[in-house]
C-alpha cells in the first residue's frame, strides 16, 4: 500500500486496532533483501512521502522526506556543490533499482566512503517516526551540534523496519571535493594487504580503500587478480598528485591512475549498477539483474588478509572496505544456476566469525532457507527494546537484527 501523506497515520491506526501485522517500506525496490517476514502482512510504503522538506546550504543540512530517491537528494545538493557522503545501495544506478534515503537508513548498509566519512547513521541529525500505533515522534534536530532528545537516530538505523516507520531524515552535508583521482593496484593478496595497512596508518586521508577479489576483477574485464581501488580527493592539485605520487612510490605493483568519471562507472558496476556512457578506459558493462546470493560480510579489518585468500570465496565477487572490515559478495547475476551453496554459505559465516566478525544474507536462491543473521550478544536487549516499541509485534514480523529466525519458520 502507497497511501498519500494526509493518509498514513489514519491506515496505521487501523492496522494497530486490528493487530494487523505490517512492513514498513520505503520504495519497495529491496523488499527481497534480509529475512522473509514470518507472517502475511501489509506493505506500507512511504512513497508519496517524497521531496526536500528543507535546505539549509549554509549550514550543511538537509531534511528530506523518507520516501525521496538517494539520486534525488545528490542532485538537490549538487546544485550548491554539496552532496551526501554515503554510497548508494547495491544495485543502484541507470537502469538499476532506485533506493530512497529512508531505506538506506533502516538497512543501516555503508560502503566504501565509510573509511573517511564513517557511516550512514554518523550523518544522521534528525528523524521523525511513526510508531506501530500511528503516534508520532521527533528525535535530534536540524542543525550539526544538537543533544535534543533521545538518540534515535542510531537505533532507527539498521532496525529494518522493526521499530517504526521513518518518515523523515535530517541529515549533514558535506562540500563535494573540487578533484578526485583514484589509483589502482593489481597484485597478490600480501602486497595488497601490506600497503592497505601503509596506507591506514599514514598521513595520507583516502576517500575509500576498496579490496576487490580476482573474481570481480575478472568480471570487471580485468586481469583475475585481487585489487586494490583507492580514491583520493582534495581542493589543491598539486596535493591530488602528491598523494598519487606518494602511492606511486610506496608500492613496487604497478600503479593505474582513474579519472573521477572512470571511478564512478567501476564503482557503480561493482553495487550491480549500470553507468552510462563510459570512458574509453572503463571496465565492460557488469549485468544489473539481482545475484542468486548477496551476502554482506565483516570482520576484523587486521584479519582481511585471511577472509580475502579462503576458499569459501569461491564463485563469489567480493568488494571489502579495506578499512573497517565490511563489505559485500554476490554471485555473478548473469548465471542461471549459483555455483555457490548453502554449505559454503554458512562455512564462510563460519569463518567469519572466527574472523572477528559477522555474515548477513541479504539475498538467497529460493529453498536455500539460511537465517539472514544469527543471534547476537545483546538479543535480551535488542527483544526488550522491540517490546517497548511494538508490544504487539506488529512490525516486520521476524525481521528484528540479532535475533534469528528459527529454519523450521522459513
């Protein structure tokens, strides 16, 4: 259900008068993503809630409706050379699934711009919410240095949709970097790791440090080696190509320098984007129809090296933020049957977390049937703040982070 603005909280009082069990949703392009809900329940789509509510350039923040296209935001902000320092979800891009701003808030998913600008819930200010009940509430404000209320900004994010329904983001803006240039190494795994771990304790600031296995590469139409992607942003260019020089130096692999135009097309290829009319020195177009597997994948960033040489990877394209740990893994779309199981699924969520860390299947072949996460420390905790919010248990129905679904509900 779409309902207008003027008739969203009239449709969740009634839902929560008949114990109705609902999904909050934003554009409904990802509603495949994490866990099956356990029960039949409505979609309420906030898809009429849509545009910027305000835009405040001069302090860097924005405030916009939870329905709005992430796309929308960038371009409102490019207009007075800002933008918002958050990658787009997997699969965004021309021709690809449009994914709105409060979506990317309830799944709580960052990307590679996380090594320098941290992640989604960092940039967030302000939120407002509707309860499973249709009572609304209003936490943080609108502007950067702000204490008000409780901090729901951060609980909001990553709760997919168990919590509430947001139905509005304030969120800081930053200036868009005048220059970009990124640098590419190919090469094996310890070279790679060696001058990842140069680089996170030096000087230099990258925008992103992106670790790409031999099957990306290969599907990106390069050399099947592990990769290195390092953007690098500034105002001065001489600085832009000291930085260069300086990686240039540091690294005996062979260095590959990218215009901002070609790093942008790479980029949105590996998200399972398409970007249109790409340089002459771009990668050959990666196909943008959903992967029988899409798994999102942390560990300890010092233990990277280990996750990026296992077999569990096998037939598996991985993108890792070299700096925190986190990253995605995909089956090539273009392939009928998965040459991946659910065997080695769960053997790599074995061994990540033997690694420090965590797996969470965001998309799986049908009859696969793995919980989407497993339970965390904190499950009392995360169940007694579920109850607090939606004491009916009204709201996604078994989709609550850190508590897993049992396999006989699936």
């Amino acid at each position: 259900m779409r309902p207008e603005p003027s008739e969203l909280q009239e449709l969740v009082r009634d839902l929560h008068r008949q114990r109705s069990a609902w999904l909050p949703a934003g554009l409904g392009s990802r509603l495949d993503w994490g866990p099956p809900v356990q029960e039949p329940c409505t979609v309420v789509s906030c898809a009429a809630l849509r545009g910027v509510r305000e835009f405040n350039p001069g302090d860097f923040t924005i405030t916009v409706a939870a329905g709005t296209p992430l796309v929308e935001v960038q371009e409102a902000l490019g207009h007075q050379a800002q933008w918002l320092s958050v990658d787009a979800p997997w699969g965004d891009g021309e021709g690809g699934a449009a994914g709105s701003i409060g979506g990317l808030v309830a799944r709580g998913l960052a990307g590679g711009y996380r090594q320098r600008y941290l992640g989604v819930r960092d940039q967030l200010i302000g939120i407002a919410l509707m309860r499973a009940d249709g009572v609304t509430a209003r936490a943080g404000g609108k502007v950067v240095k702000n204490v008000a209320g409780y901090d729901l900004m951060r609980l909001f994010t990553g709760s997919w949709g168990s919590l509430g329904l947001i139905t509005e983001l304030t969120l800081r803006t930053l200036p868009q970097p005048p220059l970009r240039r990124s640098v590419c190494f190919q090469g094996g795994a310890a070279e790679l790791a060696g001058l990842s771990r140069w680089l996170l304790g030096s000087s230099l600031s990258p925008e992103r440090i992106d670790w790409w296995n031999s099957n990306l590469a290969a599907a990106a139409g390069l050399p099947p080696e592990p990769l290195l992607l390092i953007g690098l942003a500034s105002v001065d260019a001489a600085t832009l190509q000291e930085q260069v020089r300086c990686l240039q130096e540091r690294c005996v692999l062979p260095a590959r320098v990218l215009e901002a135009a070609t790093t942008g097309t790479w980029l949105a290829r590996a998200r399972g984007g398409k970007a249109a009319a790409p340089p002459t020195d771009a990668v050959p177009t990666i196909p943008t129809t959903a992967p029988a597997w899409l798994l999102r994948l942390g560990v300890s960033p010092d233990r990277l090296e280990t996750l990026m040489q296992d077999q569990a990877l096998a037939g598996l394209a991985v993108d890792m933020a070299a700096g925190s740990g986190l990253g995605l893994a995909w089956t090539d779309p273009a392939e009928a049957q998965a040459a991946v199981t659910s065997s080695q699924v769960l053997a790599l969520r074995s061994l990540c977390v033997q690694l420090g860390g965590h797996l969470t299947v965001l998309r799986q072949p049908p009859g696969a049937s793995l919980p989407a996460w497993l339970d965390a420390p904190s499950r009392p905790l995360i169940e007694a703040i579920k109850r607090r919010f939606d004491p009916a248990g009204q709201l996604a129905p078994g989709r609550l982070p850190g508590v897993a679904q049992s396999l006989s509900t699936l």
